[in-house]
C-alpha cells in the first residue's frame, strides 16, 4: 500500500514569506502528525490532527500552524518566514484504534530553506 | 517535562564488532520506538518497544526496553558498513496523543 507523501519536496522561500506543505497519510490512517527536524534542535514535535481536530501542540509560535481535512490530507503552514525556519519537516501518519497507536510511519519530508 | 538522552552522540567502529546504544528517558513512558535515518533521508521505524523487558531483534540489531530503569538500548551485532546511519530513539508519555519526543540521535559510522 502507499506510503506517506509529502509534498514538495524542496522548498525555497525568502524571508517574510509564507509557506504551505501538504502530507497525504497511509490509508485508513486518521491521524498526522508534524515535526521539524534542524542540526541545532534536532527533531521535535509540532502538532498532531487526528479526524480533522487538533489534539496537541507543540512549543512553536503561532506562525506555525496547521489543518486536517475530511480525507485526512493535512497541510502545515508558516507565515512570516524566518531564516531559522529552515529544516526537514516531516510529517507521520499513524493508525488508532480503541485508543491504542500502531506506531508513526514518516514521510520523505520537505526541506525548507529560508533565504 | 519528558527528556530524551542518548548516548553515544557519535560513534566510529569497525566492522564485525559489537556496540550498544543507550537511551534515557526521564518521565513514566508506555512505549518506546527506535528509527534509523539515513543522510538527507526520513526516518525509517525499527523497533517499536511496549513493555518492561521487551526484547526486539531484527538482523543484526536487537532492542530492548527496562522501563523500571526508563532504558532502552539498541545493540549492534558484528557490525557492517550498510548499518551507518543516525539512530533516534523516541517516547511519548502515556495515551500517545502528546507526540513524540526524540533523543538527539547517534551518528553511528563504520568502517571496513
């Protein structure tokens, strides 16, 4: 079966601009989760949907934000670019069933680069 | 806040010997996963750990859980150079819904 697709792959932006990128899970999968992964901060958690709800958050301002959508698709969006906004970001999908989680399966991920 | 340490950081071996990876954490977790990323490439899932004395082993590597100790260690077995990579060991906190928190990462190189 398809894995997780993200899309683009490369990105390039300048400064003050704003940025969408999407993320299509495995099938049947209802949640998606993001996370930026740089060489300072390693990787960490932004924000995971799960049937078109937001259930967590991680530590990142308000520019980062995201949405879920009917078929599970999700995009995350940055506004305001800032130079360190540049990094891999990845976006996993995982199956839940009665509360329990099979586990995350990740995408090859977007590379972001702020100039 | 949950805490993430692996350790080693970065680590040069030689094929054909054996090393072991360690990873703490520092707040009650009801799983444990460890990835593999490859240089410019996603995570790829390894192991995933969900009980005290969970032993998993794929090929050369081996995963096991102490969640008494909250210690998780990968264990590299006869190493070859096809197993170069970063791996992370990650946790989330009970119920899951509060994603994942990654160690650092080993930078694992071996060479022949």
């Amino acid at each position: 079966k398809a894995g997780v697709t993200q899309t683009p792959r490369y990105l390039i932006k300048t400064r003050g601009q704003q940025v969408t990128l999407s993320c299509s899970p495995i099938s049947g999968h209802r949640s998606v989760s993001w996370y930026q992964q740089t060489p300072g901060q390693g990787l960490q958690f932004l924000f995971e949907y799960f049937s078109e709800t937001q259930r967590n958050k991680g530590n990142f301002p308000g520019r980062f934000s995201g949405r879920q959508f009917s078929n599970s698709r999700s995009e995350m969006n940055v506004s305001t670019l800032e130079l360190g906004d540049s990094a891999l970001y990845l976006c996993a999908s995982s199956l839940w069933d009665r509360g329990f989680n099979y586990g995350y399966t990740f995408g090859s991920g977007t590379r972001l680069t702020v100039v | 806040e949950l805490k993430v340490e692996q350790n080693p950081l970065f680590l040069s071996m030689q094929e054909g010997k054996n090393y072991t990876i360690y990873c703490n954490y520092s707040t009650t977790s009801d799983r444990l996963y460890w990835y593999r990323q490859d240089p410019g490439k996603s995570l790829e899932s390894l192991f995933v750990l969900l009980s005290n004395g969970a032993v998993k082993q794929e090929g050369r590597l081996m995963a096991s859980l102490d969640t008494k100790a909250r210690l998780s260690t990968l264990h590299i077995t006869a190493a070859v150079h096809d197993l170069s990579a970063t791996y992370f060991c990650a946790v989330h906190s009970g119920g899951g819904a509060d994603g994942l928190t990654f160690g650092k990462g080993t930078h694992l190189i071996i060479q022949p």
